[in-house]
C-alpha cells in the first residue's frame, strides 16, 4: 500500500543538522508516512546520522547532483505517498501532531491539491511567527511562500511538471505559480508546519533574487498587472504591519 505522505529531505554534508530533522517525522504521532532523503554524495557522516534515527523503512539515495532542485525532483520521481512534502535537513516539524493533522484536512476535502499553513522563522536568538492566510489565487503571484508550509498532492506533479532548473533561487516559487495558473484547489490551515531555519540562497545575494523573481513573474503576467499588484501587495502589508505583522513565539494567539 501507498503511504499517505512521502517525506522527502534533500542535502549534502548534513550530519550536524539532519538529525534534529529527522527526529521531528519521528516524532509525528501518525506513521503513515515514508522518508526519502536524496544525498548530494556526502563526504561526511550524513548517511550514518539519517540511519541513526531509526525510521523503518527510510529510503536514502547518495549521488552527485545538480543542486537542490535537482534533488528535488529526483525525490518526486522517487516518492510513493499520495501527498508530497519537503523538509529541509535544517528545518523541525512543529509538533507531533502535524501530519495527523494535514491528513484530516486532505481527507476532509478530497478535492484540495495544494494545501499550506504557517510556519515559524529561526534568526540566531530569535523566532518570528508567519501566517500565510493572506495568500490566495490572486495574491499568490506578489507574495513569498515558504516552501515548508506547503503539502502537494503527488498527482499534481504529474499535471504540473517538476522543478524547474532555470530558476537557481526560485524554482519553488515558479512551481507555486505553474500550480495556480494550472487551477489546483488550494487550501491554507491556520496551525503551524514547521520551523524553518532563515538563511540559504535566497537571502545570499537579495537583489539577485528579487531580479530573478521580477522575470519569472513577467512570464505570468503584464508589467503593468505586477507594478500594481505589487503596489497593493506593499499597502497592505505596511496596514498589516500596523496592526499585527512580525509576531514572536508567545503572542500569536493561533496555534
């Protein structure tokens, strides 16, 4: 039988991170899951690591590749669960019961393909809470989604195709858009997803990866559409700023 949910985790030199990673689909109180972790060919302990937390029935595979999107897509053609997930090596699950819970939701409405949630930011000494339930079909195009707070159906990405390569940094992000403009069902659950460790390609070089967003965007919509859109997208969130924005773990009064 199919299991539920295909974890799939995708690193290289991990050994010091995805540990913590791995514990977090441990810990989840449900076990209708399976765990693909597709390795770059590590030079250190990372496999050793991944068998050390004792997931039965772990699929790993180690090879050369180019880059994490690569990776990626090699774990979607690996995966056999109906519902894909990505947790990065240096990213936690929130809590024990969160497939238990995204599961419900899927059950709940078969018809959803593209289901997100919330996530909590790691900084060095500090945690910030993001909620997403701003992003919708029409927002989606001039927001930021974190790819840790979204499940896809696996029969989505046969619809919608992979990742694609020729975006370094927003290969995800094109992929978000490709599901919108295919016209997935999407779904956003107020509970949180993950921890999400800041950091990585997209906050190395800013100004590259807000370049490489403007094109990839102009590829769904007019220049004239993406300046408004924006214009909206940066008025609301300076209101939401003024009332909610940016809370820290302990204020938010949602799960």
């Amino acid at each position: 039988m199919r299991p539920f949910f295909s974890i799939v985790t995708v690193c290289r030199n991990a050994e010091a991170i995805i540990g913590r990673a791995g514990l977090s689909l441990r810990r989840q109180r449900i076990r209708d899951y399976e765990w693909v972790v597709v390795d770059g060919a590590s030079a250190d302990r990372t496999l050793e690591v991944v068998d050390s937390v004792g997931i039965e029935g772990a699929r790993v595979y180690s090879e050369p590749d180019l880059g994490i999107y690569d990776a990626m897509n090699k774990g979607i053609k690996l995966a056999r669960g109906k519902v894909l997930y990505f947790l990065n090596s240096d990213d936690e699950l929130h809590d024990s019961d969160v497939l238990d819970d995204v599961a419900r939701e899927f059950r709940a409405h078969p018809d959803v393909e593209f289901l997100f949630g919330n996530i909590v930011v790691r900084n060095p000494g500090q945690e910030i809470f993001k909620r997403f339930n701003y992003i919708n079909r029409v927002t989606l195009p001039f927001e930021d989604l974190c790819h840790q707070a979204v499940f896809a159906s696996r029969t989505l990405f046969f619809r919608v195709g992979s990742f694609d390569l020729r975006w370094p940094t927003s290969a995800d992000y094109d992929w978000f858009l490709r599901v919108r403009a295919n016209g997935a069902n999407f779904k956003h659950i107020d509970r949180r997803i993950a921890f999400f460790a800041a950091g990585g390609a997209h906050v190395r070089d800013p100004r590259a990866l807000a370049d490489e967003r403007r094109v990839l965007r102009l590829q769904y919509m007019s220049s004239r559409s993406l300046a408004i859109g924006s214009w909206l997208s940066r008025a609301a969130h300076k209101t939401s700023k003024l009332l909610r924005a940016g809370y820290r773990i302990g204020e938010s009064p949602n799960r």
